[in-house]
C-alpha cells in the first residue's frame, strides 16, 4: 500500500519526504468500482435526500415569505425583507455551524435540511415576488370588481398566474443547493465527498474517491440544467 | 435576564480575542478580493471565448464553463489539495505543490469555480449588445480590441455588473468553505477555533454572520457605484442618487444562469438602448 504525504496534509506537516508508491496505476479502476456502491449509497441517501426536501421547504416558505412581505404591515414586512436579507447575504457553512453547535441535541441531518430550506426559501422569495408583481393590475382590478376576499384573490387568481413562470428558477436552485450539499462536511454528515474524504483518509488513495464524487455531481447535475433550461424556453414560449 | 447577562459576557470574551478575529476578516478579505480578481480574469476569457462565432473557442470554453460549474466547490477544493500533488509528484511537474500553499489553492478554487459562472453572465451580457452596435464596428473596420475595448464591453459591462455583484457576493460567502484547509485562517476558521478555548458559541457565530452580512452589503454598495458609473459613461445612467440606495438586488446563486440574468437586466437598457461607445 502506498503511503501518500497529501495525507499529511491534515496534521498540517509537509516538510517531510514524500514516499510515493510509482508501481501502481494512478487511476485504480478496481478500487473504483470496489468504492462506488458506497459513495452511490450516501448519494442517495443523503444528498439526494437533502436537495428534495430542501428544495420542497424553499419552495413553499419561500412563497410564505414572498406574501408577507407584501400582506403585512410596513414596519413588520420591512423585518420580514431584511431578515430575509440576512440570512441570504451570510454564508451558508456560518448558518450550517451555527445551528449545529447551537442545537447540540439535534440531529445534524435535520439542520442541514432546515438550513438548505431556509436559506434557498429567501432566495426563491424574491423569484416569487418578480412573479407576482409580473401579474397584470387587471388581474387584481377584476377581483375587486368581482368583490373576491382577499384569501381567494391570493388562491385563485394571483398565486396560479404568479408560479407559473418560477418553476424554472425553482429548478435552477434546486441544482445549485445540490452542488453546496458537500458543505454538510462541515456537521459532519456523512454525505458523498464527505465519504470520498473518508475513503481517501483510510486508503491513502485520494484519486478515485474524490474524481467519482465530482463526476456524479457533473452527471446529475448537467443534464438536469439542460433539461430545466428548455422547460425556461418552453414556458416562455407559452406566454 | 440571565440570558442576556451571560451574552453580554460572551461578547466580552470575544473583544478579547478581537486581535485574531481581525487578522481572519482580513484573511475572509483577501481571500474575497483575489478570488474575485481570478474569477473576474476567468469569466472574462472565458466568456469571450464563448461568446466567439469560432467553433474551436466555443467549444471548448462550454467544456470548461460547464464543467467547473456543474463540479462543487468543495469537490473542486478536494480535488486540488489531494489528487493534483499526487499527479504532481508522479509526473514531476515543475510547480510548487498546492498542499503548500493552501490559500493559493482557495484563491484558485473561488476563482474558477465563480468564474465559470460569471463567464455564463459576460457571454450573456455580450449578445444582449445590439446586433448594430456591432455591424457598425465592422463597417468602420475596428481590429477586434479596439471594438471590444471601446464599443462592445463597455456597453455589455453595465448590463453584467448586477449580476457579477451577486456572484461576488457568492463568492464572499463561499470563502467561508475554505477554512477546511490548513493554514487558512479565514474569519469562520478563527470563530470556529475560538469554540474550543471559551466554550462559546452562539455570541460567536452571531458576530461572524453579521460580519459576513456587512462586508455582503459593502460589496454591493461598491458594485452598485461601479454600476451606476458604467451606466453614466453610456449616457444612460441617472447620476450618483442610486449609488446610495438602500436598495438590495435578488442574489441568485446561479446569477448567470439563463433566468436571473436574461428576465431583469437585459430588458431595461434596450428601451433606452442609445448608440453606445459614446465613452469618449
């Protein structure tokens, strides 16, 4: 077994000589597929697990938020906006600590999820809020001609014209709080790069961990991007 | 009231470490600054290349937009800290070893992985300058740094800034990742570390995130005066009053992404689209 100085990279030492085993094969394809059920397993166990239920959170407390800025009263909705802007303006790997130290007793998949959600929630907010703004004065002059309650203006007419166009963007987000899932690393959630870490760490064999991690990120990523990018096309066709 | 009695001695401990607290904002500083010069210098080349009718510098450009946009960054940052020496000392590649210069490597990874975004935005940015804008360069035979320089990227410039001000603001909340390398003591590394001595941490992490928000809101305020700026320049602009607006754009993560790029910012100038290049 090689003994690889990246290793040392963690205890922070790199002076030392670096013994490096030159008779493998720099990329182990046996070690590849002998690793790859496991990273598959935390893919889908934890980062896809992550993405859905983040995404689902964001996207209806983002509608939540998106309203009350509207409904509530000035000093209240202006709150609302900037404590919104707060938590979309800091990093989420201060948030992912911060909760995680502060509620010891949770588990740290839990607030991983509940930190993904609310922080692309007040991202999806605003997307909501363009949409909304997008729909015609007429739309809400009608409802008052009509003499609509509020509640059902909101159900009926605003909200079914006002998501219509935000499914792409909900789309977008979805793949971008995929690609910040490998920040659970820092709760130490057993996620993807985090197991590739793992692997490394045990094996000394840092090369196929770590490129199989990034190729299913491109894998799913990619062709999800695509295909979200033609529905953008699509709808806006629709229009 | 005990509650806040204990935060308020919290906060005491934390003045005492105020020394170190500085020396990682200035660190998160450095580390948003050059990343944001790297990532600048990525998206441009590569937002030109993309943007070119050329085949061969289109193509690859997509490859490498796509790739260091759909590949995280913390994969990215792994990968240059673990596999990268490996192929360094295997194939005795004359560059110093990143393991050795861990804030080098978190400069490159914000770089590239924030310039591959950013690049999406200049290329957006460049089609979205009218089609005569650019007939017109050619009737007047300009080389092509001469029409790039005078006509075409100023007027594209005002139209990316909005969304290169978000990607910055990704960028500076990104940096926050890198600490997980040794010998980056940025400010999340400095709180974090505080945890351990003085058993503290909510007055810790609350300081950090308003930090964080401030040097956010900095950043936007310094891109909205550019962009105010560039507007000005075209002959467009309404004059320094925005520059000191409390007004916050959406942050997109993707901000180059298609959406957040094409729906609010490349409207609004073709209504007062202008012959541009009046930079003169």
């Amino acid at each position: 077994m090689s003994t690889l100085s990246t290793a040392a990279v963690l205890a922070q030492e790199v002076d030392e000589p670096t013994i490096i085993d030159d008779s493998g094969p720099i990329f182990d394809w046996g070690f590849a597929v002998d690793i790859l059920p496991d990273m598959l397993m935390a893919f889908l166990q934890v980062t896809l697990v992550v993405t859905l239920v983040g995404t689902l959170i964001a996207a209806v407390l983002g509608l939540v938020i998106a309203i009350l800025i509207m409904v509530l009263p000035g000093p209240l909705a202006w709150i609302v906006r900037w404590a919104a802007n707060f938590i979309r303006m800091t990093p989420i790997v201060v948030q992912l600590i911060f909760l995680f130290w502060t509620f010891l007793w949770m588990d740290p998949m839990t607030i991983g999820i509940i930190v993904f959600g609310v922080h692309y929630a007040t991202y999806m907010s605003e997307v909501y809020r363009a949409g909304i703004e997008s729909v015609p004065k007429g739309q809400w002059e009608a409802t008052t001609a009509l003499s609509m309650s509020a509640m059902r203006t909101w159900r009926r007419v605003v909200i079914p014209q006002a998501l219509r166009s935000t499914v792409p963007s909900l789309g977008n987000y979805a793949i971008s709080m995929f690609k910040d899932t490998p920040f659970l690393f820092v709760i130490s959630v057993a996620e993807m790069v985090t197991v590739a870490q793992t692997i490394g760490a045990q094996t000394f064999r840092y090369n196929e961990p770590i490129t199989i991690a990034g190729l299913i990120f491109l894998a799913a990523s990619y062709p999800t991007a695509v295909l979200i990018n033609r529905l953008e096309k699509r709808l806006a066709y629709a229009h | 009231m005990d509650w806040l009695d204990t935060q308020r001695d919290n906060f005491q401990v934390l003045s005492n470490f105020s020394e170190r607290l500085i020396d990682g904002l200035v660190t998160t500083v450095q580390l948003t600054v050059l990343g944001g010069a790297v990532a600048f210098l990525v998206a441009v080349v590569l937002g030109l290349m993309a943007g070119s009718p050329s085949l061969w510098l289109r193509g690859p450009a997509r490859v490498l937009i796509e790739f260091f946009r759909g590949i995280s960054l913390l994969v990215l940052l792994f990968w240059l800290v673990y596999v990268l020496p490996i192929f360094i000392i295997r194939y005795d590649i004359p560059i110093p070893g990143p393991q050795d210069h861990t804030f080098a490597v978190g400069v490159a990874a914000l770089g590239i992985n924030y310039g591959a975004y950013a690049a999406e935005a200049v290329r957006a940015s460049l089609t979205t300058v009218p089609k005569g804008q650019w007939e017109a360069t050619t009737a007047l035979s300009m080389s092509w740094q001469h029409r790039m320089r005078r006509i075409i990227f100023p007027q594209a410039w005002a139209l990316m800034i909005p969304s290169l001000a978000n990607l910055w603001i990704h960028l500076l909340k990104g940096s926050a990742i890198v600490y997980i390398l040794p010998r980056v003591n940025d400010l999340t590394f400095e709180l974090n570390n505080l945890r351990r001595p003085t058993d503290i941490w909510f007055s810790h992490a609350l300081v950090g995130l308003i930090t964080y928000f401030l040097l956010a809101l900095v950043l936007l305020f310094v891109m909205q005066a550019l962009e105010a700026r560039a507007k000005y320049r075209l002959g467009r602009g309404p004059g320094l009053r925005e520059v000191f607006s409390l007004r916050l754009r959406p942050v997109s993560p993707d901000g180059a992404g298609g959406s957040a790029m094409g729906e609010d910012e490349t409207v609004e100038p073709k209504a007062g689209a202008r012959a541009g290049g009046e930079e003169r």
